[in-house]
C-alpha cells in the first residue's frame, strides 16, 4: 500500500467509504502507513518527534497524514472548483463521521479517526482546517494584515491546537501560543515560497502592507527585489519572529517530549528566516533552506534543553504521586 504513495494524493472524499468492520490488525497496518508518509514527507517534524512516545508519535503521523491528504487532492486532482467545493464538503461530512467514531475504508482515515477518538480533538479544528483548503482554491491575492492572520489560523494554527490536544494541554493560553506558532510557521512558508506562490497565480502578502512599503504587482513580474521589496520582507520577517517570542512560552506547558518536538521545528523554521537574510533577501533567485549540519545542531541544542525539562518533569510527577 505504502509503496504507491501518489494513490493519497489523487484520493477523492467522495471515493472514500464507510468501513463498519474495525479489525485492530488493519489499524495497525493504518498507523504503519501513516509512519512511513510522515518518515518520507516531513523530514524535519519526524526527526524532531524522535523522543516521543511511539504512542503521539503514531497519532502526529495520522495527523499529518490526514492534513497533507486535505490539501493534496486540491492541487492534485485535475477537475473544476465547483467539484472541489463539493469535495470539501465531502471530506468536512467525514470528519464529522470520524470525530463519532465511524470508521471508512482507507489507512490514513483510520489511523486519523482512531486518533481523534482517542485524543478527544474537536471536529471544528478539521473544519476550520478543511476551510482553509477551500480559500486556497480561488485565492489570487490577500488583502489585508487581518485577512493573512485568517488564513494563517486555518491552515496551520488548527494544527497545533490538534497536537495540543494530543499532549492534553488544553489551557486557553497554551492553546492561544499554539495558534501564534502556526501563524508564525505559515508566515514562514509565505516568506520563503514568494517566488513559487506568485508562479502559481497567489500573492500571500498583503495588498494593504505592499502598499504601505510602494510594492507594486510590477516587482512580482520582473521577479526583482528592490528596496522597498526588501523592507517589506524585513517586516514580515520581524512579525514572524514576535510571534515565534511569543509561542516559545506556550511551549513550556507540554511535556518534555513535546517541548523538544516543537522547539527543534520551531527554530528549524525560523532559521528559514536567517537563510532569507543571509541571501539578501533575493527570494526569487532562489528558495532559502536550512543545511542539514544546522538542523543537526539545532536538535543537539535542544537536546540539552530536553533532558533538563524530562528530570524537573519527572520530580514533579513524583513528588504529585507521593501526595
């Protein structure tokens, strides 16, 4: 199964069935294929989950799998917007399905729906997410600060509030740096796929910020970074970094294994940002990557935080059981 991975990507909601049968070896298989997508597709989160119980890692595997499967039949599939509407709503029916327990007829609903159950997330994060997808289809260009902060909560916030659910930590603020850091996350990607979004007919940054910086359509066609193109990404790139500040004491309320996973993507992303500084901002000569030897020793930075943060974590437990 895993072997024809373009299978997810082309999948239409409306192809997918209602499975009434739930064997525990196919969940099983379920949460092997999830694994093996995540291993393949998302590199650096799977490399940063590497403390995680097998338990949260198998149900962030499910996550993403869910998520990517969302967005990818968008852009995968070759029919009308209409009929994509139509599949939106579809997929939005099934996760209702799933967040009652029902069970449908391809690995990655499985795992995502024994995942939900199980971790208790809310149906209307999947909905928001899934409308998030539907803004992409027609989007063009967005409009205004408050417009990209929307799209920025869809399309990822919805994630993190779905992994805080995962790690069982639901307070309001946590839950509210958790969707600071998604913003952040998303406003990276924008940063750094200027060149490619405006290739494929999408200006995420916004109209009412380009024109306070004098950023005209015109410096998107001749692909040139002036002056005032670099000051707007200087902007948006101080914006991301005040909302990375701003997520990073949201991450001191999960577990020692969550604090890791989400530093080591956090800062693996925001150096995005110092990569875009380093090449002058060019962003559409050429597209910023972290080196690997830096992802590396982001990670064994890190580490050092983690194994403090697991001994307090594992006084605390202690001395609570002893109470």
């Amino acid at each position: 199964m895993f072997s024809d991975y373009k299978a997810h990507l082309t999948l239409l909601p409306s192809q997918i069935e209602i499975d009434e049968i739930k064997d525990p070896r196919s969940l099983e298989k379920a949460y092997d294929y999830a694994l093996n997508l995540f291993k393949l597709h998302a590199k650096s989160f799977y490399f940063a989950s590497r403390y995680l119980e097998e338990k949260e890692r198998k149900a962030f595997a499910a996550l993403y799998g869910f998520c990517r499967l969302a967005d990818d039949f968008v852009d995968e599939v070759d029919i009308g917007i209409e009929e994509i509407e139509r599949e939106l709503d579809i997929l939005k029916d099934i996760s209702s399905g799933l967040g009652r327990g029902k069970t449908y007829n391809h690995p990655l609903f499985q795992a995502f729906g024994d995942t939900m159950v199980q971790y208790k997330i809310p149906v209307r994060y999947l909905h928001e997410l899934i409308e998030g997808v539907r803004m992409d289809v027609k989007l063009t260009e967005i409009k205004t600060e408050k417009e990209l902060e929307k799209y920025c909560y869809h399309v990822a916030s919805t994630v993190g509030l779905m992994m805080c659910h995962i790690w069982d930590s639901t307070k309001r603020e946590t839950l509210e740096r958790a969707a600071d850091l998604g913003h952040a996350l998303q406003l990276t990607n924008i940063l750094r796929d200027v060149a490619e979004d405006y290739d494929n007919g999408r200006i995420y940054l916004p109209l009412d910020t380009r024109q306070d910086f004098r950023v005209t359509t015109n410096d998107f066609e001749l692909r040139e970074v002036g002056p005032n193109f670099q000051r707007l990404i200087e902007h948006e790139i101080h914006r991301a970094k005040a909302l990375y500040a701003r997520a990073e004491i949201g991450i001191l309320d999960l577990p020692p294994a969550g604090q890791f996973t989400v530093k080591v993507a956090s800062r693996v992303y925001g150096s995005i940002m110092s990569e875009i500084e380093k090449m002058d901002y060019q962003v559409f000569k050429q597209r910023a990557v972290v080196p690997k030897w830096k992802k590396i020793w982001i990670a064994y930075r890190v580490r050092s935080e983690y194994l403090r943060e697991k001994k307090a974590y594992e006084r605390l437990k202690k001395d609570e059981a002893s109470q």
